[in-house]
C-alpha cells in the first residue's frame, strides 16, 4: 500500500480514530497537552467562546477559488496545503450529499497534529506530512487500548503494536478498511494529507450521511474519538475557523 516504514516525528499521547465495527471507539491521552508552543494558538484568533463550544456548524468553501485558500490559510494559519485538502474533502462530501464541512476537518486536523506542523514537521507540496507523524505503540499502557500489529509494520514501524499514523492519525487497521486514494497516485496513504481528509470526511459521513445537525455532527466527531474532551477541542477549532472566515 506505499506506507513508509521509517518513523518520523513519535508523538506520545496522540488522541487517534477508534477501533473498527463491533469494536467501537479507541481513546488516547489528548494530543495538545503535550505540544511544545505552537506558532499559531487559536486564542489568538478570536476570544475564547463562553461557554466553550461542544458542536460546530459544517461550513462549504468556494471550490478551486485561490484568492480564497490564500486569504483564509493567513486568516486562521493553518497551512495552505492543509487547508487546500480539507476543502477538497469537504467539498467532494458535499457532492456525495454529506455536509461535513471543512472546518470540521480543519478542527480535527488542528487537535490530531496541527495540520502536520508538529514539532517542526510540515505537508509539503506533495501533500506528505514530513517528517512521518507516528503516534506511541497501542500497547495498553498511556490511556491506550492494546492493538498488537495489523500491518506489519508498513504503516507505522512497528511490528508488535499497532500505532497512530499521519496528520489525521488513523491506526493502520481502521485505514485498510476506509482508506481512500484522492491525491492520484494509486495509493491510499496516511501520511498524505489528500488521502486522509478524505478519508476523514468518509469516516465521519458512514453513519449518518451528514453532519448538518447537531446531533449527527456530535455522533460522528464521537465515533472518530469518543470523549467529551475531544468534542469540545474539535468544536471550539472548527467554530472560531468559520468565525475568523466570516
């Protein structure tokens, strides 16, 4: 499947996409509590919202439209090749009749890795997240659910557990099984910011066919990481993004 076996950035405490079917949902420690300063804070946006926010409106974006990618990536720095692939994602969504919207993608991104920006990581122009982002080993320990290895290793390095990979860090087994090709080179990767918006947008979209309620845009960011702390960091990213874009 093209996954790389060197392992990047190692990032300990990764909040990650839950286990598959009847298996339900796998939550980790919180990503942002062990992030170093960020270049970028959200609070610097626009003034934290009273109470905090718990859900978030999906938001389209004008399709191809590079005076808007420019405009908004400066707005709210997330990065123009992340913000580029979440409206391409959410825009694809949308065409298949689910309004995920892109800053609900851009909220998880911001929570999972800060768009491919941890620790002086960055998505280049190829959409690949460089260095790798691969969260700690699912071995039962840290918070985590024990996941001995589904891929051999191909996604994430690692031949006795399975680990997050990636800006949107799925684990390797939930990403055979929803892992889509967008970017055009015949592989459904991981660590390409492409694949895994859209893959995120399918995975959020699979039980309700939308997102436009309240209760079916908390369903969904809870199916993808089942904690009250997660719903809210995505919320309050997603909310002041389409805020900041007026």
């Amino acid at each position: 499947m093209g996954a790389k076996k060197t392992i990047g950035i190692v990032v300990g405490g990764l909040a990650l996409i839950g286990g598959v079917g009847a298996l339900g949902v796998v939550g980790v420690t919180a990503l942002i509590n062990s992030i170093d300063s960020p270049a970028f804070r959200l609070d610097d946006l626009v003034p934290t919202p009273e109470p905090i926010e718990t859900v978030a409106t999906p938001q389209s974006a004008p399709a191809n439209d590079d005076a808007w990618l420019d405009r908004t990536a400066e707005l709210t720095q997330i990065p123009r090749r992340a913000l580029s692939a979440y409206v391409a994602a959410s825009t694809r969504a949308e065409s298949d009749g689910c309004a995920v919207g892109w800053n609900t993608l851009a909220g998880i991104g911001w929570v999972e890795s800060h768009h491919g920006t941890l620790h002086g990581g960055s998505i280049e122009a190829d959409g690949v997240a460089r260095p790798a982002i691969i969260g700690i080993p699912l071995d039962g320990t840290n918070d985590t659910m024990e996941i001995r290895d589904t891929d051999g290793g191909s996604f994430d390095g690692d031949t006795e557990y399975d680990r997050a990979v990636g800006p949107m860090q799925f684990i390797p087994e939930t990403w055979r099984i929803w892992g889509v090709d967008v970017s055009g080179d015949g592989v459904a990767d991981p660590h390409n910011i492409d694949d895994a918006a859209a893959t995120t947008a399918r995975y959020l979209c699979r039980l309700d066919g939308t997102l436009e309620t309240d209760e079916t845009w908390i369903r969904a960011i809870r199916s993808y990481n089942d904690t009250l702390d997660y719903q809210t960091r995505v919320a309050t990213a997603a909310a002041r993004y389409a805020d900041a874009t007026g």
